[in-house]
C-alpha cells in the first residue's frame, strides 16, 4: 500500500511540477526580430501582399509598419520601401506577395538586405445590426508576418495578428443620420493599429 501511495505521490508532484507557472514556456523565450537582427544587418521590407490585386492596403500598412519601427527601434537598419517597391518592378518580380526562392536571392543583391520581412494581409468590412436604430460599422484585419533570412533561405521569425475596429451608426426611417468614420478612416485606423502591434512585436 506505501509502494502504491509513494507511486501516486510522486505522479502527482511531476504533474504539478510541469503545470507550473515556474515551467519555462517554449513560446515565451523565442528570440525577437531587434536580438535576431544585428544593427549592420539591413532589412527590406515588402509590401504585403492584400486580398486583391486593386488594393494598396499591403502598401500602406508596410509604410506604417516602417514608421513605428524607426520610432521605437532605431537601431534596426531599413531599407526605404520605395526602394524596395521600385527594385520589384524593374526586376519584374512583382510589387507584393510572398517571394520565391529567385526572387529572395535577387532581393538581397538587388537591395543589399541580409532580411526581407513579408506578409499576407486581409480585412474585412460589415455591419452588426443591434436594433433597428443602431448598428456598428466594423473594419477586420489578420496579418501573417515572416521574416526570412536571406542567406540561409529560412523563416527565422512568424507572427499572426488580428485586429478590428468599429464605429457607430444611428438610424432612422431607414436613413442613415450618424456615421463617426467613413469606411476608408476605419480602414486607416485599423492599418495604423495593426502596424503598431506588428512593430511592437519586433521589440
């Protein structure tokens, strides 16, 4: 019986031990992109590739993503995305998407970068209808972010962001009286948000 109760108490102390907050989380410890990128090595940023070819949603949200990347971490070396996005097109490589191995191998000479962060961008514009009188206006983004390193060809960091605004509008009679945003501020605010939380995941 003392084998039997020894048995179990030892089980239950190693499956304690393992669920504790102590335990070192795998997730927890990976590397950021500013310990991974060393300050003389550059990085290219592409525009993100959006769910349609019209869109220039991918563009701006890089230049946003730039913005708050040489506020809050200067010391990471940005290749200019008109230099990038001017490279693609003469290179005939195109101006967004995900990049092939040739066309990371062009990249890194053609811009000079040892890093190329891409991604893959889709929002979404709807309505949610509460009462006949008030519904919300609600702008969603999911941005898929790799960064590739270009000499060894591999994803050395990944990251999913979701992220959603909404305003209000009132209605009356079937007529629209109160919209705080039009579609394309909400847009705006959303690629703005979504910019400052994929920067802050560099740092």
């Amino acid at each position: 019986m003392r084998k039997i109760n020894f048995v179990v108490v030892t089980a239950l102390t190693f499956l304690f031990m393992g669920c504790s907050p102590l335990t070192t989380n795998r997730r927890s410890v990976r590397p950021q992109p500013v310990v991974i990128i060393k300050p003389n090595e550059p990085i290219a940023i592409m525009p993100f590739e959006a769910e349609s070819a019209f869109s220039n949603l991918g563009s701006q949200l890089s230049d946003e993503i730039i913005v708050e990347l040489f506020e809050n971490a200067p010391q990471l070396k940005i290749i200019p995305g008109t230099i990038v996005r001017n490279y693609l097109s003469n290179a005939n490589l195109g101006v967004s998407g995900l990049p092939d191995a040739h066309a990371i191998h062009s990249i890194k000479d053609g811009v000079k970068c040892r890093y190329l962060l891409t991604g893959n961008l889709y929002t979404t514009l709807g309505d949610v209808k509460y009462t006949t009188t008030y519904t919300s206006r609600i702008a969603k983004g999911s941005l898929t972010l790799r960064l590739i390193d270009c000499d060894s060809m591999t994803v050395v960091w990944a990251k999913h962001i979701e992220k959603s605004f909404s305003t209000t509008l009132y209605y009356m009679e079937a007529q629209q009286l109160t919209g705080y945003y039009t579609d394309g501020e909400l847009m705006i605010i959303l690629i703005k948000d979504m910019a400052k939380e994929a920067a802050k995941n560099f740092y």
